[in-house]
C-alpha cells in the first residue's frame, strides 16, 4: 500500500469513527445514563489516548466505547441464564457501564476484566458514584489481559463489545473452555456489535469480529441473533456451549 494510499485509508477511518460516535451520541440522549448515575462512561477513548497503553495493544485491543443502555438491557434480559446462580463477566469492560446494567439483574457476581489500569480507574470510580446502582459490592473490576484471566468457576454469561481482535479472542475461548470442562456448567456467550468501526462494510452485512472463535467451534452453538432497538450495528450474537467436539 502506497503512503498515499494509506493516509486515505487512515481518513475514512477517522471520519467514519466521528460519524460512528456522533451516532453513538444521539443514541444516548435518548436513554441518559451517566446524568443519572453521576457517572462517566460516555465518550470514546483510543487506544493511544491512555496513559497506559502498551504497542503490543494496537492491532489486538479496539478502542473503548460505550454500549447504548437500551441494547444492554434488552439483551440481558434475552439471555437464558439464571441470574442467582451465575456470575457475569463483562470482557473488556472499560468504563463500567455494562457492569452497572448487569447489576440491576441479580446476578451472584458481576466482573469486569480491563487490560489498562487506567480504564479500571474510571470504571471503579464509576462503581462508587452509581452507588446504590453499583450492586451493593456484587461488582469487582479485575485489572488483567484477557487472556491470562482467571475464569471464576461459576462464571455462566460473558459478554464481548467488539473488545479485540479474532486472535486475542481465540485464546479467551480457550480458556472459559477449560473452565468449563474444569467446573462444568452451562454458559452463554453474548457477542454485541457488527464489527469494530473502521468504515470498512455496511452495519448489516458485518458479524462480531471476536465471535469468530466460536463460530468456527463445534463446542458452541449459535442460539439467537438479538436485535438491537438503538440499530442494526448494536445486535448480539447469543451462543451456548454444547460440548460437542468436531
């Protein structure tokens, strides 16, 4: 790829980004959470941008970004999992919004994995302020690459926005795999949005990029495609594990 070429590349990824997020904007008007919750988990956030971030990042870890509240809820409330007995792993979670929607399900746990501390900050400092809506201390924010994250062995429901890249997800399967086949139990993988914003296809046309791991799995069955009522980018992608080996 000539420099040309590349520099024309790296503007359609801009001014795509700037229209993703000016979309992402008006979508959170219409259902405020941070004003509600004196919390900050709006805004998108670079990966160059933090203070922490590392050069073995770029190409495996997506930028931070929020998921609108009304997709969150409606697909946690799609999930066929009994909230009491479970724990809920928000993979990626950088500031914490998810976090704070799961906890108004009463599930035993909800953990966030972040791999840069200074996103864990926000996400815990979020965590305070929500106060009462932060889970009454179910919530724990875990500072760790993905895939060296110790899975809790009742961990039932995993939830990915578009965190990574399809190799980094890769080795996160194969260790909830091992979890399960450690600590069996039935698990749910919920995979929210088409594609990490680069302008590159069209919304509908475009599946999760870190569920192609378990697309390609025989251990994981595709049980439903939830639709998103903030738009198409936004639906989820439900699988289960089945166990079977190809």
């Amino acid at each position: 790829m000539s420099d040309n070429d590349q520099r024309a590349r790296l503007l359609r990824i801009a001014e795509y980004r700037k229209s993703f997020d000016e979309r992402l904007d008006r979508i959170d008007q219409k259902a405020p959470f941070d004003s509600v919750h004196h919390t900050d988990t709006a805004g998108s956030v670079e990966i160059w941008e933090l203070p922490d971030a590392e050069q073995t990042w770029v190409g495996r870890n997506a930028r931070y970004s929020p998921t609108p509240v009304l997709t969150v809820r409606n697909v946690l409330s799609r999930c066929a999992v009994k909230h009491e007995e479970v724990t809920f792993v928000d993979v990626g979670c950088g500031k914490g919004r998810v976090l704070l929607l799961a906890a108004e399900l009463p599930f035993r746990r909800v953990v966030g994995v972040e791999a840069s501390e200074a996103l864990c900050a926000i996400a815990r400092s979020n965590i305070e302020k929500a106060g009462e809506a932060g889970g009454n201390g179910r919530i724990d924010v875990v500072h760790a690459d993905a895939t060296q994250f110790e899975v809790p062995s009742d961990a039932g429901l995993f939830y990915f926005y578009e965190p990574f890249s399809a190799e980094v997800a890769d080795a996160v399967l194969e260790r909830i795999e091992d979890s399960i086949r450690q600590y069996p139990r039935k698990v749910v993988l919920c995979f929210t949005g088409r594609g990490q914003p680069d302008g590159q296809g069209a919304d509908i046309e475009t599946a999760p990029v870190a569920a192609a791991p378990a697309e390609k799995r025989d251990q994981w069955n595709l049980v439903e495609v939830v639709s998103s009522p903030d738009g198409k980018f936004y639906d989820s992608f439900l699988y289960e594990y089945t166990g079977r080996q190809a």
